[in-house]
C-alpha cells in the first residue's frame, strides 16, 4: 500500500512540469500574440502617415509646376505685347516722320516768278527758292537726328549754306526761332521772306476779330444788367413820386391848419389863456411842417438822382445796343478780310497756315535771337 502510494506521488511529481511548461506556452503564446497584434496596428498605423506626407509632397510639387507654368505664360505673354507696342510705336512714327516729310516739302516748294517779272525779281525769287531748299534739307536732316551733336551739325551746315544768300541771316534767325518752338523750319524760312504777321496786318486783323467777338459775347450780359438796373430805377423813381406827392399834402395841409391859427390869433377877444394856447399850435404846427419839409427835400434830392441816374442808364443801354449790331455786322466783314489777306500772302498753292503763325516769343515786337526758346 505504501509503495502504490509512494508510485503514485512520483507520478504526479513527473507531470507537474509538463502542465508547468504548458501553461508557460499558452501565456507566451498569448503575450506573442498581444505583440504581434500591437506591432500589426503600428505598422498600419505608420504606413498610413507615410501615405498622407506622400500626397502633400505631390500636390506641392505640382502647384509650383502650375505656378511656373503661369508665370512663364504671363512672361511670354508681356514680352509679345512690349513687342507689339513697340512695333506700333514704330509704325506711328514712322507714319508721322511721312507726313512731316510731305508737309515741309508742301511747304518749301518753289517759288514761280510772275510773268513780265524783271531781272532782278527773278533772281530774287531764285535767291527765296535756294533758301526753302536748303530749309528743306535742314528739315529733313533735324527730323532724321538721332541726337543734339547732330541737330547743331544740321543748323551750321545751314548756315553756311544761306549766309550767301540775300536776305540769309534773317532766313538763319527765324528758322532758329521756329524750330525752338517745335514748329517746322520752313515757317521761319517763309516768313523771312513773304512778311510776318506783324508785317502782314495778319496779326492786327486777328486781335481785332478777337476783341469782335470778345464784346459780342460780352455786350449782351451788359444789355441785360443795364435793363435790370433800369427797371430798379424806375421802380424807385415811382416811389419817390408817390412819398412825395404824400409829403406835400401834408405840408399844404400843416399850412393850411397854421394859417387857420394865426387868423384866429388876429381876434382881439381872445383870452389869454387862449392866445397862448394857439401860440402853442403854432409852433407845434411850425415844428410838424419843418421836419415834413425836411422828408420833403432828401425825396425830392434822392428823385433828382435816380433820374440823372436812370438816364445815364438809358444813354448806356442805347450805347451798348448800337454797339453789338455794329461789331456783329463787323465780323464777318473782318474775316473776310483776314481771309483775302492770307490768300494774298500765301506763296502758291501750299497750306497758308504760316501766314498766321506768331514767332514774337518775348512779345516785344521784334523777332531776333531772343525770341529763340
């Protein structure tokens, strides 16, 4: 019996390790489990974010391609309109370079000496047409300058040129004058030659059409006030008629009651009492006609005044009305005038608008080197 239950000790003393190295797996197993788990969720969890930053980078990368994109496109698209602009630019000038070509050759063609002409005319106007020429050439050279060494070149070559000329220093000055004001040279050269407005009565004509239009714009505004100042004066004078008229009633009246007084004081019945009382009247009375004569006189001297002023004022308004027919019927007689005189002074069929041009810079009735700008 002992040694069954001594076996029986061993045995179970045998399997205890057993079920010991068991229980060991199935928790490791367990713990291996739980890791395995965990580390599974952080490496889902990890490749998630490397995902996202991936995405980031690409759309950052593409919006700078966009943006570079757009700036080169924007870059491309400024220079082609900078091109355009300055191809325009050029076309423009050159167009303007045209025309001024054509207007200075316009402008300096030939002189034609009239028929009959004698020797010395014809060498004269021989003489005018070398100097348009050469105003011509001047024109030309400035206009083509691609800087000021070249211009003054241009201007001394001319001057060299039409200082053998009759009449050429006075050609050199007013073609100076000209161009200092931004004008073509062929003005200056054609003034030198054919009379400036000054000379021409051109500039006479044109400020007497301008104070003619200056006082038939002006002359009505002063009708109209005058009118209105004639009216007010009346309106017075009717009043002052009227306070007079008033005034003078009274003091016919005053009399009137003052002479009443003084028969009365003549009654040789009269007490007193009486007769001081009356005095009393009268000098109240005397007093009353006094001060209405007074009234009575500054009306009569303020009518007096407005009447002296009122036909003034009628004098003015007839004054002003001949006046305006007379300039608005002056008008068109002083255009034409100005008209016929610029045809006269116009060489030829070229444009006349030199004729009229004023090179007096300084205003002091003189053209020479001080008028140069």
């Amino acid at each position: 019996m002992k040694k069954l239950f001594a076996l029986l000790i061993i045995f179970l003393l045998s399997i205890s390790p057993v079920y010991a190295k068991k229980d060991k797996g199935d928790k490791g197993g367990k713990d291996n489990s739980s890791s395995s788990s965990s580390s599974g969720s952080s490496s889902s969890s990890s490749g998630s974010g490397k995902s996202d930053s991936k995405s980031a980078k690409s759309e950052a990368k593409a919006a700078e391609k966009a943006a570079k994109s757009e700036a080169k496109a924007a870059e491309k698209a400024a220079k082609s309109e900078a091109k355009a602009a300055e191809k325009a630019a050029k076309s423009e000038a050159k167009a303007a370079e045209k025309v001024a070509k054509e207007e200075t050759k316009s402008l300096t063609q030939n002189v034609k000496a009239p028929k009959g002409a004698s020797k010395q005319e014809k060498e004269e106007v021989k003489a005018i047409n070398k100097s348009l020429k050469e105003t011509r050439k001047l024109e030309n050279k400035i206009a083509k300058a691609k800087n000021e060494e070249q211009i003054q070149k241009a201007l001394e070559n001319f001057d060299k040129k039409v200082s053998k000329i009759n009449n050429g220093q006075k050609v050199s000055t007013y073609v100076k004058v000209a161009k200092s004001l931004g004008l073509n040279a062929s003005i200056g050269a054609l003034q030198a030659n054919f009379g400036t407005p000054q000379e021409t009565g051109i500039l006479e004509l044109q400020n007497q059409i301008q104070v003619t239009n200056s006082l038939i714009s002006s002359l009505p505004n002063q009708i109209q006030s005058t009118e209105l100042t004639i009216n007010n004066l009346s309106q017075s004078i009717s009043e002052l008629n009227g306070s007079i008229n008033t005034l003078q009633n009274e003091v016919d009246g005053l009399n009137t009651q003052l002479n009443q007084i003084n028969e009365e004081l003549t009654n040789t019945e009269l007490t007193e009492e009486q007769i001081e009382d009356l005095n009393n009247q009268r000098t109240s009375i005397e007093n009353q006609i006094s001060d209405t004569q007074n009234s009575l006189d500054s009306s009569q001297s303020e009518l007096n005044t407005n009447t002296d002023q009122l036909n003034t004022a009628n004098q003015n308004l007839n004054n002003f009305q001949t006046e305006l027919e007379t300039v608005t019927a002056s008008l068109p007689q002083l255009e034409q005038q100005l008209n016929e005189t610029i045809e006269n002074v116009n060489i030829g069929q070229r444009d006349s608008s030199w004729t009229t041009v004023n090179l007096d810079a300084n205003n002091d009735g003189i053209i020479d080197e001080n008028d140069i700008q």
